[in-house]
C-alpha cells in the first residue's frame, strides 16, 4: 500500500539527486499533479492482480499501466518531450485497451490488441460498440475522448519529431538544461486528464468491488479513496 505523502517525497529527492539542473527539476512545482500519477498507480495494481470478473489479457493492460507510469515519472525530470510522449502514448493506448477488452472484445489477446491500428481499436471498436453508446455515467464519453485525443496527439509527436541534430552534444544539454523539448504545463495537463478516466471510470467499468478484493486490494483502495 503507498504512502503518497511518502513517496512524492522520495520522487523530488530522486530527482533532486539525479537531476539537480534539469529545467524540468527546477519548474516542478506541480506537487498536486505528480501525486496523481501515484494515485493511478493504485488502480492499476489492483486491476494487474483482481480475479474477480476480469480477463486475463487486463491484468496484462494493467500491468503495462504501471510500466508506463513510472517511465512517464522518469522522463519528467529528464525533461524531453519525445521520451514523454511515448510514455503518454503507451499509457493511453493501454487504458483504450482495456476499455475495448470491457466494451467489445473480452478474448481478444494482447499481442492481437498490439497490432491493431487507431482505426481499428476506437473508431471501429469502442466507439461503435453498445456498453460506450448507451453509457450514461455523467461525462464519460468527454473523459475518454481525451484520453483518446492523448494517444492521437502524442502518437503525432513520435512519428514526426524531426529535431536539429546537427551538434548532438549541445542538443541533449539544451534539452536538460533550457526544457526546450518540454512543456510541463501541457505535460500536468493530461496527466490530470488521465487521473480523472482512471479513478472516475476505470473502477466502475471493469466491475471492481470492494468487498470482493483482498485484504491488501481493500486496504489500498480505501487508501487511496482517503487521499482524494
């Protein structure tokens, strides 16, 4: 179970020690915000080992969540924008994963989901299927229209980025020392976006219940329902 107030202050001093003169480091002032990202870490956990009503290949989403999110947290202190932007996009594409696995297709195996292209996993799956267009929770279709808008977008940036790479050496301290391959303020932005699915949504979609968790699923979920 985390201790958020705790391991926010593990992550500053990581950074602090590793990164004293990152940019990134030195304008991370959202303590808020990165909370969050802990925050979501607790969903993912439970959902990576919840037997009850859930499949397989979410458990392998879940889990892939996690990976993402602690790379999402390495790579703001390093402070460049490409690196960031394929976190973000791993970690919105699994979270569109899951909602197709609930929505559309329960049996459909992970290495398939990988394959598959934006067409295919949104525009033809979550978005045409009956449990998204008859769903009625307040602000959901909104909510995950981002999350989507977050893996169309930074998807953009890995596959066009064409920085000036004439002097390498210059160009990775301009990164770590300027932030000028980074915008934290977008950066907190859809870091909000992703917390508000994940906790808003996720739970209520993949059916978890607290009184069918374990001991130590109950004991951080109700943690973190404490620390909102």
């Amino acid at each position: 179970m985390l201790d958020y107030n705790d391991e926010i202050d593990a992550y500053f001093q990581f950074c602090k020690r590793y990164f004293p003169n990152s940019y990134n480091y030195r304008n991370l002032n959202e303590r808020k915000t990165i909370s969050k990202l802990f925050k979501t870490l607790s969903i993912y956990n439970i959902l990576s080992d919840y037997d009850i009503l859930l499949y397989e290949n979410i458990h392998t989403e879940a889990y892939k969540c996690i990976q993402s999110t602690i790379k999402l947290l390495y790579s703001i202190p390093v402070g460049d924008d490409l690196y960031s932007s394929t976190c973000l996009r791993q970690l919105a594409e699994s979270l569109l994963h899951i909602v197709y696995i609930q929505y559309v297709d329960n049996s459909i195996k992970t290495s398939e989901l990988d394959s598959k292209g934006y067409r295919f996993l949104w525009t033809e799956g979550i978005k045409s299927s009956d449990p998204y267009k008859n769903s009625n929770l307040p602000g959901f279709h909104d909510s995950i229209s981002c999350v989507n808008n977050i893996y169309q977008k930074r998807s953009d940036i890995i596959h066009y980025e064409n920085p000036d790479l004439k002097n390498p050496t210059i160009f990775i301290k301009q990164i770590l020392l300027t932030g000028t391959e980074s915008n934290l303020q977008e950066l907190y932005r859809e870091i909000r976006i992703i917390f508000k699915f994940v906790i808003d949504y996720l739970p209520i979609m993949c059916g978890l219940d607290v009184n069918l968790m374990t001991m130590s699923q109950r004991a951080e979920y109700l943690n973190l329902i404490n620390n909102l």
